[in-house]
C-alpha cells in the first residue's frame, strides 16, 4: 500500500491478523455472537491506525439502510443531553452508525419530521421522554423507537433505558432526614415539566419523607428557579430548613434566591440538586446532588436499538446513580 492509496478493508484483515469477513461482521456492527469482543476491539483499533473508512454509500444501497440513527432531545445546550449524545455516538461510531441529533424546537413539544420522510432516511430513533411530543410526526412510519429515561409501561417502544431516578430521590431524601431535618421543614422545587422523570421523583421524596413536601414547580432556568424559591419562603408557617431541587438548574437559582434574601447556604437552609452538571462544583458552596451517568444512557440507548435492529431481544436497563455530598447541606441550627 502506497502513502497516498486508501486503505482497504484487506489492509486492515492484514494488520489485525484476521478475515475479510471478520472485518466486514465487526465494522458492519454485526460480531456479537460471532466474533469475540477483544477480537473487534483489535478490528476496530487497526482500522482506525490505518485511516480505514468502509464506502457507507455503497454498503448503505446494497443493504437498503441508512444506517443512521436519530436522537431526539428537548435541548442541545444543556449538559445532560449533551452528554447522552456523546454516549450515543461512540456507540454508534464503533458498529458503523451515525447519529443525527435532533432537538424538539420548543425544548419540549411537537416537532415537525425533519427530513421530510424519516422512514426513508433513518433506520431508528433514541428519544428522551422530555421530547416525547417530539415524535408525534417523525414517529410515523414504524421505525424501531428506543425512549430514554421513560415510563417503561408505556407501549409502543422496542426498549426504554432508564436511570434508577426514584432510588436517587430516596437517596436525597434519606441523607436529608439523617442530617436531623424534619420532614415538615423540607421543601421541594420541583420542574414544572408534567413527564414521568418529575412524576417519579416527587413520588419518592414524599414516600421517605412520609409526607408531601411543600411544592413550587419553576421552568428549568435560574430566574425562574430564583422567583418560585421566593415563592416557597414566602409561604405563612415555618420557614423551611432544607430546598430539594429537581434538578442542579434549580438548585442554582435556589441559592441565588437565598442570597438575595440573606440567608446562608447551608447555615440557614441547606440546597440539593440533581444531575451533577459542572455548575455543581462551580459555586460556593459546592452542592449535594445526585450524579447520573448521562454517557452510558446515551451508549445504552444506541446499543438497545442496536440489538432491536438485529433482531435480539433488546430488554433496556436501568443505570444506577448515587449522591455526592457537598458543603451544601448541612444539619439544620435547631437540630
């Protein structure tokens, strides 16, 4: 092979001491159950040393596939999701996928198909039940639909991919009552979006705490989380000891709320979040929230639709997540 010639899917059977046909299974994403992972691992290291890239044109015609999956998203600025495309496409990039990330206009709504024909362009879609309305035109068609972060007793999905996001609540919530908080004292700000996520955390925190907690829902932004803190400590009776955000968004204009009206965090009311976005370790004090793995969701829900395309059982997971405790909660004074 000459410096300037292209690279063949010979050259890389050569380099890795195996097959054409092995190559072929492993870059065409279809070795499981046929080649060992550490053989497609040595496949797909030697492809990328040597500059290999299959003729997806060529490939795509004779298989009648597109090869490219859609991963429809509310937002394309906020961390979280940024994340889970990330996940998605590495995925995707070591079984021969792209990813088209497609966010819902609105953040969260119906979305017109954006291709004009997605059965036609598309061979599955990975979607967050945030942008669930999202599919209403794109869905159409029956193409193979995994939902991430999902009411898995929804019908109508191949898989759904899940965080352990009640298990997460309770953590929150265990840790708030072990620092001496008394559950009528605990506040929720909860995310003013009506999906299973939000449903499902505000389920669990009042299950711990045994009751409901005082609640204001606020759009997911700062000032919006600031004015509906307000709100919250604006209420007649005992001003609350502890503010359990959905979210570390939330959280943020919590504690912007707190400053404002002169308390301390944690020394006057202690702040959780939920997500562990850099901004968590961004401000002071840093905050107590619960970090979700958002790669391995994305990685998961290609990998589930992966499998639904090939014909295997593709079963979703739930990802564990757990709480990271920062200098912002603390044992409330009258403890």
């Amino acid at each position: 092979m000459t410096d300037t010639a292209r690279p063949t899917s010979r050259d890389v059977a050569r380099a890795a001491g195996v097959s054409q046909a092995t190559v072929s299974l492993v870059l065409g994403g279809k070795w499981r159950g046929r080649v060992s992972e550490r053989t497609a691992d040595t496949v797909r290291a030697q492809a990328r040393e040597l500059g290999y890239r299959p003729n997806i044109a060529a490939r795509n015609l004779r298989l009648g596939r597109t090869r490219t999956a859609l991963l429809v998203v509310p937002s394309i600025t906020n961390e979280y999701f940024a994340r889970i495309y990330t996940g998605a496409a590495r995925v995707a990039e070591e079984n021969g996928f792209g990813v088209v990330l497609y966010p819902s206009p609105e953040g969260v709504g119906p979305a017109r198909d954006p291709f004009g024909s997605a059965q036609a362009a598309l061979d599955g879609i990975i979607a967050s039940s945030m942008a669930a309305d999202a599919l209403a035109a794109i869905g159409e068609g029956g193409l193979p639909l995994v939902m991430l972060d999902a009411d898995p007793a929804e019908p109508g999905a191949a898989a759904t991919v899940n965080l352990a996001i009640a298990d997460g609540m309770r953590q929150v919530a265990r840790h708030v009552l072990a620092l001496g908080h008394r559950p009528e004292r605990v506040a929720h700000l909860a995310a003013g979006i009506d999906t299973w996520t939000f449903r499902v955390r505000a389920q669990a925190l009042a299950e711990v705490l045994g009751t409901a907690p005082a609640t204001e829902h606020s759009a997911l932004d700062p000032e919006a989380a600031r004015q509906a803190t307000e709100r919250l400590l604006a209420r007649p009776g005992a001003r609350p000891t502890m503010v359990v955000c959905d979210d570390d968004v939330l959280a943020v204009g919590a504690c912007k709320a707190l400053r404002r009206l002169g308390l301390r965090v944690p020394d006057d009311i202690s702040v959780t979040g939920y997500d562990d976005f850099a901004l968590a370790t961004a401000i002071e004090p840093e905050l107590t929230t619960v970090r979700l793995p958002a790669e391995a969701v994305g990685a998961g829900g290609m990998t589930a639709l992966l499998d639904a395309l090939a014909g295997r059982p593709a079963t979703g997971a739930e990802l564990p997540v757990h709480l990271v405790v920062r200098g912002s909660t603390a044992p409330p004074r009258d403890a």
